[in-house]
C-alpha cells in the first residue's frame, strides 16, 4: 500500500515538534545557555539547512522555547481553572497558584527558561513572548479583581502618580480581553494594581524560591506549604470568598 504522503503544514508541524523536544532535552541537560541548533539537527537526523528554515539561529530557537513553554504553563493553569468554572474566588485564587507551582515543580528546566536568570546575550522579543508570557498574570489580575471591591480597593499605602500610570497603562496594553476591565480598575484604584502585582511577584517568587532551593533545601521542601499561605492571605486582602 502506499504511504500516504504529508502535506506541507503536516511536514512543518512535525519539524517543529521534533525541534522543540530535542530542544527541551538541551535544556535539561546543557541549559539555556547550551542550546545548538546543530545539535537538533543531528538528532533528528536531517541537515542544518533544514532547521535553519524553522529557527534561523539559537536566539530563534530559545525564543521558540520560551513561547512554547508560557503557552504550555498558561494551558495547564486554564485547565485547573475550567474545574473551578462554577466555583468561589479564592478556590479559583487557589487553582490558578497550585497549577503554576505543580508545573515548575514538574518542569524546573522550563520554569527557569522563563523566570530564572537571564540568558547571557539573549534579549527576547516582545512581540513573540508577550502575549503567551502574560496570559498566566492577567489571569491572575482577573480573578483579583473578582474580590469584593471594598476589600480589595480599600488603601494599604500611596501610590505615585507616575506608578498609578504605568500600572493603568501596562494593563490596557497587554491585557487581552480583559484589558478594558482591568485597566479601569487600576486607573480607578490604583492601590489595587500595585498590590496585585505584588502578589504575582510573590507567587513567582514563592515557586522559584521551591524550584531552586533559593532558601536552602530545608525550606524547599516546604513549598507546598508556604503557597498554601499565600493562597489564604491574598484571598483574604483581595476579598475572595
């Protein structure tokens, strides 16, 4: 019988596929910094030329990864959210965290693409990775914004007229579908987008902190734990009942 033939979408589908989990296996076990297109040309068997026509050089290729890889995080977060569809605000606060850590944890080479250090020489462009790096932050900013509006607006601590801008403007700028909600809401309380944002940078901090052992193994082990606390006391300041 004869093979049926791929078509060319298929062909590049598969190619791009083979490209980033031969990509994935570098960065497991070289690193960021490690990557070779070459080298996945040598594992899949076929000539350089023939992945230069997909990544045109290893800036390319970590920005395939990097995109990949939010895309990927983003996804896994949506899912546990879809299941808590129906259900309170702080069971989705707590869906939303749990996912983003049970991901890094399964998935450190990748977290660390995405919120480790910095490649050296590698300034990725916005253009590709904002989209797919933001979807896990608006969502969180989203089910923030869900709490009770005396509760989460009431004031902590001043903001500056220069922050409260850039915060309204950063939001309505990548905000996605929600852009016009958020952006509002931190025009309008700009108390509430600077404490959200505090509370991504916490909840960014407290996985990473588990993934790398930042604190020493001991309190790795804790990590679980230590979110755990987080859930309930962002919960409690954004009023997710």
């Amino acid at each position: 019988m004869e093979r049926q033939r791929r078509t060319h979408a298929e062909a590049r589908a598969q190619m791009r596929a083979g490209i980033l989990r031969l990509g994935r296996v570098q960065l497991a076990t070289a690193g960021a910094a490690g990557l070779s297109v070459r080298e996945i040309a040598r594992g899949l068997g076929v000539a350089s030329s023939a992945i230069y026509r997909h990544v045109a050089n290893r800036d390319a290729l970590l920005t395939l990864l990097v995109v990949d890889a939010y895309t990927e995080l983003a996804d896994a977060v949506d899912v546990r959210l879809a299941g808590e569809a129906s259900g309170p605000g702080s069971s989705r606060l707590a869906a939303l965290a749990r996912a983003m850590r049970e991901w890094a944890v399964a998935q450190p080479e990748a977290w660390a693409l995405l919120y480790g250090s910095p490649v050296p020489g590698y300034a990725a462009p916005a253009e590709e990775t904002t989209p797919a790096g933001t979807r896990v932050m608006f969502r969180l900013l989203a089910e923030l914004a869900s709490g009770d509006p005396a509760v989460r607006r009431s004031p902590r601590q001043p903001v500056s007229d220069a922050l409260a801008a850039a915060l309204a403007a950063g939001v309505a700028e990548h905000g996605g579908d929600a852009s016009a909600v958020l952006a509002a809401e931190a025009r309008e309380a700009p108390g509430f987008a600077a404490d959200a944002l505090e509370a991504w940078s916490a909840l960014v901090g407290l996985v990473s902190a588990e993934v790398f052992a930042q604190h020493g193994d001991e309190l790795a082990r804790h990590g679980r734990e230590l979110l755990e606390r987080w859930i309930a006391s962002t919960a409690q300041r954004f009023g997710l009942r």
